[in-house]
C-alpha cells in the first residue's frame, strides 16, 4: 500500500515520468501504469487456479456422508476429524483444514436462510407450552406453563397447568381469548397431539376437540415444519424471556392459580413501562391491535372432556390413573364425568356433585358412605379420623369426648347412630343440635334408654309384672293355674 502511494505521488503530484519512477521504485513500467489507476492494489486472477485436491475430497466426502447417512445421530454425529481419519485409512493425502473447510461450506450452503416477516395488528398469535419450576405450598414441583403472544403488539398471556395435555390446551385458548376481549385471526403452534391427531407430509388431520375450538372462535389454526421451532420463533424466545425476567428466583404460591395471577400482573406492569423501536409501550400497540380482532362468541368453549364411567362396588370411578369416591346409592351405575383442569363434575340420573382434581392415587370423601357408615361401626372406628376431618367441629369434639369415657368400640357405635340421623335429617341441621347440646356442657343423649326385649310367648297378663329375676320355667306354676 505504501508503494503505491510513493507512485502516485511521483508520478500525479511531483510530476515525474512513468520511466524514471519505474527506474527509482525498481518497479516495472506496466506496474507504474497498474498503481496510476487504482488507489489500492488488488489481485486479479485471469483463471481461476486448480483445486484437485479440493475436488477429489469434497467427491469422496459427498459419498461418505452418504454412505453413513442412517449410522449417525445427533449425538453421535459426524465431526471433521473423524471424517478426516477415514480419509487418511483410504489413501488420501489431505489434511484436516481441508476437511474441516469443506464440511464448513457444505454446512453454508444447506443452512436455512430466514426470511425476515412483517406482523400485522390482530392477524397473529403464536403458542407454546414451557416446563418451568414454581413452589406451590411450600413444595418445589415441575409444572407447565402455556405462553400466549401476540405477535404485533408483544402482549402475553401466561397461566400454569399441572398437565401439558389437550385439556390444559384448550382451557388456556379459553383463558386467554377471555384475558384479550378478542380472537386474532390465526394462532400458530408446534405439531403437538393435542391439536394434530396424525401428519403425512402437508396433510393434517386435526383432533376433534380442537378442531371443535376452532370453529366456536373462527381462528385459523397455523402449524410449523416438524422440528423447526424457529417457525415461531417469537413465543419460543419470549418463553425463555419469561422464566428468567419473571420465574427467577422460584415464584411462590398456595395454587397455581395464585402464582399465575401474581406472574400475569408483573409482566402486565412491566409492559405498560417498556417501549419498543417505535417508541410505544405494549400496552399502547395493544390497544390499536385489540380493534382489529374477532368478537368472543356469546359464550365461552367448555373445555372440559366428557367421559361416561362405571361406578364400582365401592362408589369409585377412576379418571386418569386416579380413583374418587362418589356417593355410595351411585354404586353399580354409569355417571357422566365433565373432566376440568381443576375439577371433575359427575352427573347421575340427574344428581351431581363435583372432585377437585388430585395427583394422588386415590381420593375418597368418607361423606359420601354415611349411609353405610351408620351400619357399620366397626368399619366407622377405622376412618373416623379422615370422615371427622371433612364433618362440622362439633362431630369432633362429641366424638373426643365419646371415646375419653367410653372407648372407642362404644363411641363408634354412637357415632353411627348419629350418622344415620345425619344421613335421614340432614348434616348441618345435627351439627346446630349438638352445638347447641356441647355449649351447654352436657354430653347428649345419642342412645335411646335400653329396654328389655319383650318375650314373644309372654302372656298379655304377665307382661305388667316386675320380676327382679326370673327363669322361663318360674312362669309355668302361674299358667297351669289358668293365668291367660
């Protein structure tokens, strides 16, 4: 570079000749000439030089990769000094930057080229489900949660699921359309089972129950390519950007429902503050974007799954892997379960009662088995505590005071009483009586008084007679003296 500015300068500003300064510099003339009328030199190639190492590698590592292409995975994957060991075991001399060369542009030239898009007010939402940790009651758990973005304004809607199942699914497209006052004309997502019952190439079969939500808000449902996350790339990063803006450290919670309620305001705070390239807040793109959606229908999609089940012998049904006790006069019957994302309804001949939805094995509610409760004392004594448990205060306290004075057998047999009472007249209408009976500190007659049991071969005659004590045989004088 210096070079050519001594020239130019000779020769252009000095005023020297072409020869001299050629015969000064030590340089050709045609060289003189060449730095004349360029500022900077450049190298150019009347032909292009000859690779043939170049191309006899880039031919024999085209078949190799062939050859090996259902042999590797991604994580045992093809690396360039492996591929250059190969070469080398078969002869060729080559050395491993070439290799590594030849691998790097094959990679360019197949990489995906992203095309940058344009979001338009109202026409997009992307969705994606997200496994995070949250602390719920004081217990650390792994649970979901489902991002909603539109893709114009960035606005989110974020809840948590125990499940990534289809129900959680569509309760949150519910949730989130109610949380927005509209519906965006299209909502892209992954091909998760929840929406794609089966794929055969650009062919989709959707699930019926998506399908079904679909149709209730006239959205247009918008899949990406199998294993391109990047497709829609604006809920994947905003997912990321989500659990470590607002899920860091570990949000805390008594529910779900408490913990999602608490994150939504603190991303919806944070929006009304924070401004884009143009210099609007989220709150500000969303209220232009908001007038270009769908209107809700007159009401919302019912999300739950129905499933008709077989009550057992014990008044179980199982729903997901998990049992829950039923009332008992439902034994034996079918019932039809509305499955929800926090709670199960059971509807029978008419009749329905509602189970909160639980990650145990078995759920049973000891009220729904008063009736048998009240003839079996014995099966009473062994579930006292968990029935006691879900009846009214009072029931306790009688039933702590019946077992300190008599026992738990004789307690458990009064208990029983008392829940056939309950059972015929009513729980709370018992539980105001012994209140009322245990404020006044007296222990309430359960028991009726015992009375002797009348003898069935007992003349009418005799049956006002007081005998202290007495055998069957005494009575036979007084009847063979006529006594009728």
């Amino acid at each position: 570079m210096d070079l050519v500015h001594v020239v130019r300068h000779k020769v252009m500003v000095e005023g020297q000749s072409i020869r001299r300064v050629a015969r000064e510099m030590g340089v050709s003339r045609n060289t003189v000439r060449k730095y004349l009328g360029q500022s900077e030199p450049r190298r150019r190639e009347l032909k292009p030089r000859g690779r043939p190492v170049w191309v006899k590698v880039v031919e024999r590592i085209e078949r190799l990769l062939e050859e090996w292409k259902g042999r590797t995975t991604t994580k045992q994957r093809l690396t360039g000094t492996r591929v250059h060991r190969q070469l080398v075991e078969e002869g060729l001399d080559v050395g491993i930057t070439t290799v590594r060369r030849v691998l790097a542009e094959k990679r360019r030239q197949e990489a995906e080229v992203y095309i940058p898009l344009i979001h338009r007010p109202g026409e997009e939402a992307q969705v994606d489900f997200f496994a995070v940790t949250v602390e719920v009651a004081g217990v650390l758990r792994e649970v979901w949660k489902l991002v909603v973005r539109l893709m114009y304004s960035g606005r989110d809607f974020v809840w948590f699921y125990e499940r990534c199942d289809q129900l959680a699914f569509l309760d949150g497209h519910v949730r989130a359309f109610a949380y927005f006052g509209g519906v965006p004309a299209r909502l892209v997502y992954d091909n998760l089972t929840a929406a794609v019952k089966r794929r055969v190439g650009l062919d989709l079969a959707l699930s019926d129950r998506f399908r079904a939500l679909a149709s209730h808000y006239l959205f247009e449902p918008c899949f990406a390519r199998p294993g391109e996350g990047h497709d829609k790339g604006g809920v994947e990063s905003r997912g990321r950007g989500i659990r470590l803006a607002h899920l860091t450290p570990v949000p805390r919670g008594e529910s779900l429902q408490a913990i999602g309620t608490s994150v939504l305001a603190e991303i919806e705070a944070v929006g009304a503050v924070k401004r884009g390239e143009d210099g609007r807040s989220v709150v500000e793109r969303f209220a232009e974007e908001a007038q270009r959606f769908r209107a809700l229908p007159g009401h919302p999609f019912e999300a739950r799954r129905v499933e008709v089940v077989n009550v057992s012998r014990q008044a179980l049904v199982r729903i997901d892997g998990c049992e829950y006790s039923l009332p008992s006069h439902w034994s034996r019957l079918e019932a039809t379960a509305y499955v929800g994302v926090e709670d199960i309804r059971f509807v029978c001949y008419g009749e329905a009662t509602t189970r909160k939805r639980t990650r145990k094995r078995r759920s049973v509610r000891y009220r729904d088995y008063l009736r048998e409760l009240a003839k079996k004392p014995q099966a009473l004594r062994q579930v006292a505590p968990e029935l006691l448990a879900e009846m009214d205060e009072s029931y306790r306290k009688l039933y702590g005071m019946l077992v300190a004075r008599h026992g738990e057998l004789d307690a458990a047999r009064v208990l029983a009483k008392l829940l056939g009472c309950a059972e015929s007249q009513g729980e709370q209408v018992l539980a105001e009586a012994l209140t009322a009976a245990l404020a006044k500190e007296r222990e309430p007659s359960a028991l009726p008084p015992k009375t002797e049991p009348e003898h069935a071969v007992l003349p009418p005659r005799l049956a006002a007679i007081q005998v202290a004590a007495a055998r069957a045989a005494d009575y036979d004088v007084l009847l063979a003296r006529g006594v009728q």
